[in-house]
C-alpha cells in the first residue's frame, strides 16, 4: 500500500508577477482533479490525464487551448502517457485540431500496438475513436498571437526563451504542461502535454512525446515529466536519466538536481521536473520538483495536504478542503 500523492507542473519558464497568481490557480485546480481521480478510481493512469486534461483545457497553459504557434502561425501538440505497472506508453505529435491531445496519446496506448502516431496519421486515428476534432483556430489565444507576432521578429526564438534565465518575458505565455501520480497500489504514471515552443519549424518535435525526455514512470522506479527546451531534454534523455538516479539510490530530490546539471553542464539548455518515486518498504512515496528557469509552476497532494509554488526555494500549504 501506498499514500496516493499526485504532483503536477504548469511549465518553466519566466512567469509575470501579475500571471503568477492566475497559474498558481490552474495547477492548483489541476491537482485537486487529478487526486480526486487519484481517490475516487484509485488509479494513477487516471488521474495524471485528468490533471493534464485539466491543465489544456485552461487557456493560461502552453497545451490544448493556448498552445504556442509554429512559424506558420499554426498549432502542433505533442502529448504521451507512461504506465508504470508495465512499461506502457502512448503518445501523439504534430497533432492538430484535439482540445485534448492527451487523451488520444492514452487511446494510442490502449487501443494500438504502437507507442507514437504522428500528425495526420494521429488525427485520424482520433477520429477512429469517436474524438470530434476542432477547428485548429479554436485552440489558438490571444496570447499565442501576440506571442508569436513578437517572437517572429528575431531569428533565434528559441535560445531567446530557453537558454537565459534572465530575460524578461515578452507576453504573458505559459508553458508545457505534465502531472506524475502513485495511487494506492504503489502503481505510478506520467503524462506530459504541450504545445512546443513559439515559432518552432512546422513538424519540429520536441521531447514532451518522447519516452524517457518528456516523461517516463516505472513502478520499480518512479514516475518523471519534464518541461523546458525539448532540443536539451531530448539530447540527455532527462526523465530517463532521472529513473536512472533513483534505481542508483539517490532521492527524489538528488537525482532531479544531479540530472538537471548534468543537462546544463552537457549540452546546456534549461528545464524543470516533477518526480514522485517509488514507494519503497516504508509505503511512503517521495515527490520532489526542480528546475532551472526562474520559475516553474507546480503542486501536489498527499496525505490531505496541498503545497504548491512558482519561485525557487518557496512553497505554501494548506489543508485540502472537502
Ligand atoms: N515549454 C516546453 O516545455 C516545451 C517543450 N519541452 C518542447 O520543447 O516542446
């Protein structure tokens, strides 16, 4: 047995001081959705596609509405499931028109022999399962818009978000999205969802959709999502690297720290994880979070607590109501 914990991150990143309060709601509003899954099913799968289901139905969040747009000025999400009772793993890319990418990547996972459908081959297998698309444009914000509008005037978008922590946001954007949870079974899962990064080249994928650089959960092991500059967390395959760390014996908190150096060391780059791992003899999973933009929007729930945060080193608590 157990404590049923659920940590969630709304994305790393540079948050707007007056932003900072309204993500702090969504991640807070997304873990309660997702423990109550945790609670109610008392399944992990469950609930970590609740939460993120959650997180892309709320436009604040980089993933379903308010996606970030592609140098076309189009959305193109990436999402994957991971199970840690037996290894198993569905995940989307390029997907177009789906308020809810992460559900197709559980079908994809439960309904297929494969782990990753692509662009249109993903759309339609969506479709096959009785998902209605929507037009692509419904899935686009204000924010998106503007974002990409601004972004589009240098070249080097990518380095300009990702690679310092100290520039200044331009918009009020947020980030990928990811929830990981233990239930009561000692089983763990992941999920990861995002719409990329602004002004990334039509067809660019990044990690979120990639087992073991987006996300990865083991039961032997723990359960990983990660956000930040896919090309970095790909390169060091950074979830993977985590449950590396704590097969190795290292905490929650060690390996998340150690892995994130070592990506920042190697091939620079920054980011943020969530990592609960797992339960052990003493029944008690660890969660921990990490990252290295200025800040990362999270929260978790156990044991009738809620913590949550943005800055580094700071967090609040209090009781879960009923
Ligand atoms: N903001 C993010 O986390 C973006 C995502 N990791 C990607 O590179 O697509």
């Amino acid at each position: 047995m157990s404590v049923p914990t659920i940590i969630v991150h709304g994305g790393a990143r540079t948050f707007e001081p007056d932003l900072k309060e309204v993500v702090k709601d969504g991640v807070r509003a997304a873990a309660r959705q997702g423990y109550d899954h945790l609670i109610g099913s008392g399944n992990a799968m469950d609930a970590v596609v609740e939460a993120v289901s959650a997180m892309e139905d709320n436009m604040v969040f980089n993933a379903g509405h308010g996606s970030m747009l592609n140098l076309n000025g189009d959305v193109e999400m990436d999402a994957i499931v991971i199970d840690g009772r037996n290894l198993a793993s569905g995940a989307v890319c390029g997907l177009q028109g789906c308020a809810n990418p992460v559900q197709v990547a559980r079908l994809v996972m439960e309904k297929t022999k494969h782990c990753l459908l692509t662009a249109d081959g993903a759309r339609a297998f969506m479709k096959s399962q009785g998902i209605q698309p929507i037009p692509n444009r419904e899935l686009v914000t204000q924010k998106a818009v503007v974002e990409f509008e601004t972004y589009k005037k240098y070249s080097t978008a990518v380095e300009k978000v990702m690679l310092s922590r100290s520039i200044p946001p331009v918009t009020s954007d947020c980030d990928t999205v990811g929830a990981v949870a233990i239930d009561g079974n000692g089983n763990v899962a992941a999920a990861t969802s995002t719409g990329g990064i602004t002004a990334k080249l039509p067809g660019r994928v990044g990690d979120s959709c990639i087992i073991g650089s987006g996300a990865y959960a083991d039961n032997a092991v723990g359960a990983v999502s990660t956000t930040g500059l896919g090309e970095s967390i790909m390169r060091v395959c950074l979830a993977r690297r985590i449950a590396e760390l704590l097969e190795k014996g290292e905490t929650a908190d060690q390996a998340s720290k150690h892995a994130l150096d070592f990506m920042s060391k190697r091939v620079g780059g920054t980011a943020g994880v969530i990592v609960i791992s797992a339960a052990g003899v003493s029944g008690t999973a660890r969660v921990a979070h990490h990252f290295t933009t200025t800040n990362m929007v999270w929260a978790a729930i156990s044991n009738g607590y809620m913590r949550w945060g943005i800055d580094p080193d700071q967090e609040e608590s209090s009781e879960l109501k009923a």
